[in-house]
C-alpha cells in the first residue's frame, strides 16, 4: 500500500490495514525496567549539528563532530570539547561513518545549496570536497548508509515528499564522481532520516505524522512500514523529528511536546520502551548516541546547542545474522527496448571456434529477443512478439545444414519459435513457430538426448509440461509430443543435465523438482529442495554447471534476492547462496527479483576462464531505466562458497 500522500483523518483506516499498527510501536511502551537520563554538563556545545563518534580508531581521543554556527565550518572534538581538526565553510545537517581507515562526512554546503562528502584520514587529512550534483529539489535532510558490501550511500530529503539515494563511496574510500542510484518517493514534511546499517534500514520522519521505516539497500523495492505514528494512533505525543540509531534500539525525539522515545528492535519491528520528558530544552530536533564504558552517551541538540547527557538504557542487541556473500556484478547489458517488467529470460551460445566472442541472448518478454556481446552490447534484436522464456543447444540439422538452435516461449502465439543460430558468428535467424495447445506457455528449457535428438520442453501456467522431440531434416522445423507431466501450481523455471539425462523444474511457491528425461521413462517427481529456509518464493530460474570435479545446481530465490546453489545429484546439498552486488569502480549496480539465469563452464577467456552466470536484473538502478542482464564470473562464485 502507497501511503505517502496519507492525511490524519485516513489514519484510522492505516492502523486497520496494518493490522492496527502491530508493525509500529503502538501507544503503550512495553513494561521493561525505567531508563533515566542525566545531564553531563550545564553548559551546552556551541554548534548547528552535533554527532557522537563511535569508532575513534583513526583518531584515538576524537569524540565529536560539529557544525559550527556561521561560518566555522567542521570541527573534530577530543572527549575535553578541545578542537582537534577542522574544516572551514558554511554548512548544515550532518551525518557520519567512521572506521579504522577514516572519518566519511556527509553535510549540506549551504553557499552552493548541495550535499558534501568529505574524508578524514589516518594521517589527519582531509580530503577534497566530494559534491553531490544540484538536485531538482530543496534538500532538507541527508543520511549516510554502508550496505554488507561496504559501498557508502547517501539519502538526500526533500520536503515535498521526494529523496534520492546516491553511491559515494567504496569501502570507505570516495569515489572520484558521485552515482545516482535511485529517486525515492518520500512523506512530505520529511527533514530527518537515519540508516541502520546492520539491518538494511531507512527511517525517516514525517513532521506531523510519525517515524517510516523502509529498506535501505539499493536493491530493494520501495515499500514502507510505520515505526511510531503520532496519537491516538499511535505513541508520539505531537511531532516526529531526529532520531539516532544504536544496536537494538531507536531514540526519536519529539520536539513540540519536548520527549525523547526510546524504542527496541523487535525483529523487523521497533517496539516502545519508555518516552523520557526533556525539560528545560528549547525544542530538541536532533539526537545521538553511542555506547560507552560508562553506558549510552547522548547528544541532544536544541536552539542552544549540543547538551551531552547520560542514558541508563541497555537495548537487547539483534541476533547475528548469516551474512551472503555479494559478489560485484562484472559487466552488464544494453537495456531492453521496453520499459517496466520486461527482460526474462538469458541463455549463453558458445562460439566453438573463438569462445571469448560468444555470445549472451536474452529474452524482451514485451517485444522479441536481444543478442549481446561478452561486455554486453546489443549487437541484434529480433522483434518478433512477447518472448518469456529461452535456451539452446548446438548441432541442429536443418535441412542439410549444421546450425545451432535456439527456442523461445513465444506468449502473442502460445507456441514454440524457433531461431538458427550461425556457428561462425553467432548471428541469428527466425526459422519459424511450433503449435501447442498451451492456453497461456510459459517457462521452457531444451534437452539433448543420448542419441543427439534435441527436444523442447516448455509449460503452462496451470502446471502443464509438454516434452517436444524437435526435427528440421526437412528444412521445416517440426515438433513431436513425446510426453506430459504436470506440477500441482505455477511454474516457470527448468533446466536439463543432458549428461545424466534429468530434468529440474522450479513450482514457483512451492520447491523445485526432478525426474528422468528420459522419453520412456516415467514422470515420476522426486523434490529437490522445497521452499523454505534458504529457499524463498519466487522461485525462478534454473541452471546447472557442469565442472570437472562436480555439478552445482543454481536457482533464483527471488523473494531474498539470492541464488542458491545446491549439488546437482542426489542427495542434492546445498552449497551456499550469494547476492549480485554492485560495481561501484565499473559504474554497474546490482541483481534483484532475478527471474531468468543461465550459467556455462566454457573457458571464456579473461575473468570468464572458469565461466559465468548470466542474471536478470528486475530492478534497474544507477540509473533507473530499462530492465537488463548482469554477468558475473563463475570464479567469484566458487570462491565465494569454496565451490570445486
């Protein structure tokens, strides 16, 4: 549900959809122990902005960071409020990330009205100003966000409900030239935003309404979720204003009734534990804090200044979580010509005489098939309809000539299309359509049998499979029904291992399962792997590498944005997932809600030595645009589940 444009008369109506709010902190705190807060000084820090820094690995004794009023710039504190470092200018708003290797800023340079990333080193230097190009909007608040990978995002808010997220940075590390990665429909009166960089989150204020919670990763699909709406709704007296994150817990201010909210990470949900009143502040908009030996240190920041205080509030750390492994994609195709969901579907021709120029065919599920070259230049498009799903197999007579033979789920036809493939340079042909009496065809995968026959294999959407022995002699293609089998719901997904001559298909919420590819033989189902745990619906395509040493069966997990990879015998293993990352030194952004992939053991050359695995990218970011097919090196892959 798109709430963005939500006004507090249709609140109500929220909670109920939400099941009255069950994902937000609701109006009562949980009963847990009293936390107080205590205040360190009288006297508060001159400054605009002010954040706690939690790691002084690179500058043991660094304690503060401020944004000093006029023009004073930036200023480093040590833990006595003596000035360490600085940086002169005239700025507002102020986040931060520190590591051993250094200090990442991100401020608002208020002279040229944009976003600022600065760097602090080892050696104490500073780095030369990285800016942020001039947005179409008035930037009112920004963030920083370090994803699994370690790539550095910036969020930049506007008022009127619209952000932007932007690469900045690889492995704390600046980038020479700043990436939009995506425009982010955002609530209007939003000014405060934090990253929670453990659990992929965004939260983010909305004035007079409350905290949203989204997914931060670049990848993720734009969806939000209420962390605390304001009352009779929820927990938040008047207003919602800055927030700071520590492990297990939120603290959130509300300026208008003067409280600091203090919430408890609840799985994916905050939960309330206590709302402290702020006496004596002149309306506190922003807020830190760190642990220390000592407990939760605090920063609050009003119309006076920074005030340090002390919390005695312990939040349960979140349970450790199993990181996957993300693996930077190495190259990546021309778009499709369609927007929306529209790219499918890959498959890989290998060029028997010059691998290393083979080729990448991926499937427009709104207009035809695409050819691409090995760094991803569209070299052919076939517009000949709504093609879903594709695959190939070499050695094709047709005719009396020797072509490789490529098919397609064509969706306007409901039928089999055929394509000759050139073995020379890969260029390819229509030669023509198969019937079937599908009512609406789907997946397909192709199957080389024991005696060289080459056969098609392609679904319904009812569950419905039809195995068809393919035959060209007379330079008509022509198909045969050898045999049917059905799954009990949807599928789309299926790969065949012509070497041990079984069959994998993938019921989309519900496992993937296996059979004898054999004409004669029964169709009889043996489950693979069944969704759940490691598995998460959708599940999508399939393929199989096939290695010296073994066989690995690789599967879309569409719902967790992974790939699985199992054994491809029984008892059928599983090996490890891995996520496709983005490239941040090539400008490539990741794979999401993968639906088609393929995968090849050919020495392709280069970084292809070993092979490569060809997904399709449902999200387009950096920039957004057209669905397109990202390639990764098998190597990466073995390496990173310590693969054969």
């Amino acid at each position: 549900m798109d709430v963005t444009l939500l006004k507090k008369p249709l609140m109500l109506g929220l909670c109920i959809a939400l099941a009255a709010c069950q994902s937000g902190a609701g109006p009562a705190p949980v009963e847990r122990a009293a936390a107080t807060l205590s205040m360190a000084s009288d006297a508060p820090l001159e400054a605009e902005s002010a954040q706690l820094i939690g790691n002084d690995a690179f500058w043991p004794g660094a304690s503060q960071l401020l944004v000093r009023p006029d023009s004073r710039g930036l200023q480093v504190l040590d833990v006595k409020g003596a000035a360490l470092s600085a940086f002169e200018g005239r700025f507002e708003g102020l986040d931060h990330r520190a590591s051993e290797q250094g200090l990442l800023i991100a401020t608002l340079d208020r002279k040229r009205q944009q976003a600022v990333l600065l760097g602090l080193d080892r050696q104490h230097r500073w780095s030369q100003p990285l800016y942020v190009p001039k947005t179409d909007f008035a930037v009112e608040g920004l963030c920083l966000y370090r994803d699994a990978a370690r790539n550095g995002y910036v969020f930049l808010i506007g008022e009127e409900g619209i952000g932007e997220q932007w690469l900045v940075a690889a492995d704390q590390k600046l980038l020479t030239t700043p990436r939009r990665v995506r425009g982010l429909s955002l609530p209007p009166g939003s000014s405060y935003c934090q990253a929670d960089d453990r659990a992929g989150e965004l939260i983010v204020n909305e004035e007079s309404v409350g905290l949203w919670g989204y997914a931060a990763d670049a990848e993720a699909p734009l969806l939000r979720r209420p962390v605390d709406i304001v009352r009779p709704f929820g927990g938040i007296a008047e207003a919602a204003a800055g927030m700071a994150l520590v492990p297990g817990g939120l603290l959130a201010l509300d300026p208008e009734a003067g409280a600091l909210h203090l919430y408890q990470r609840d799985g994916d949900d905050w939960r309330s534990h206590q709302v402290i009143p702020l006496d004596g502040f002149d309306e506190p908009e922003q807020v830190s804090a760190r642990f220390t030996d000592r407990g939760l240190e605090v920063l609050l920041t009003d119309e006076r200044g920074a005030h340090v205080a002390q919390l005695d509030w312990q939040p349960e750390a979140p349970t450790a979580t199993h990181i996957i492994p993300m693996l930077p994609a190495m190259a990546q195709t021309d778009p499709v010509p369609h927007l929306g969901d529209a790219a499918d579907d890959p498959a890989i021709w290998i060029n028997p005489s010059d691998p290393g120029n083979s080729r990448v065919l991926g499937t427009d599920k709104k207009g035809g098939l695409a050819v691409y070259d090995m760094v991803g230049k569209q070299l052919q498009y076939l517009p000949v309809g709504r093609l879903n799903n594709v695959d190939l197999r070499s050695g094709f007579s047709l005719g009396g000539k020797r072509v490789d033979l490529a098919v397609a789920s064509n969706r306007d036809h409901n039928s089999l299309h055929l394509f000759a493939v050139d073995q020379r340079s890969g260029e390819l042909s229509d030669i023509g359509q198969i019937d079937t009496p599908f009512s609406n065809i789907y997946g397909l995968c192709m199957f080389k049998d024991s005696q060289g026959a080459i056969h098609a294999i392609a679904n319904d959407k009812d569950g419905t499979f039809l195995q068809y022995r393919l035959d060209g002699t007379s330079g008509t293609p022509r198909g045969e029904q050898v045999r049917q089998f059905k799954v009990a719901s949807q599928p789309e997904g299926c790969v065949a291992d012509d070497r041990n001559q079984r069959l994998y298909v993938g019921e989309e919420d519900a496992a993937v399962w296996t059979l004898d590819l054999r004409s004669d033989a029964p169709a009889a189902l043996e489950k693979v792997i069944g969704v759940g745990g490691p598995l998460h619906d959708d599940v999508e395509g399939l393929a199989i590498y096939q290695g010296e040493k073994a066989d690995y069966l690789v599967v879309s997990s569409q719902g967790n944005d992974s790939y699985l990879v199992l054994d491809a015998t029984a008892p059928y293993a599983v090996r490890g997932a891995f996520r496709v990352d983005l490239n941040a030194e090539r400008g490539i952004d990741g794979a999401s809600e993968t639906d088609g992939l393929e995968v090849t053991s050919a020495n392709l050359g280069g970084i292809w030595s070993r092979g490569l695995i060809v997904v399709q990218d449902g999200r387009k970011r950096m920039p957004e645009g057209a669905q397109n097919y990202k390639y990764v090196p098998w190597a990466a892959v073995a390496e990173a589940l310590g693969l054969d």
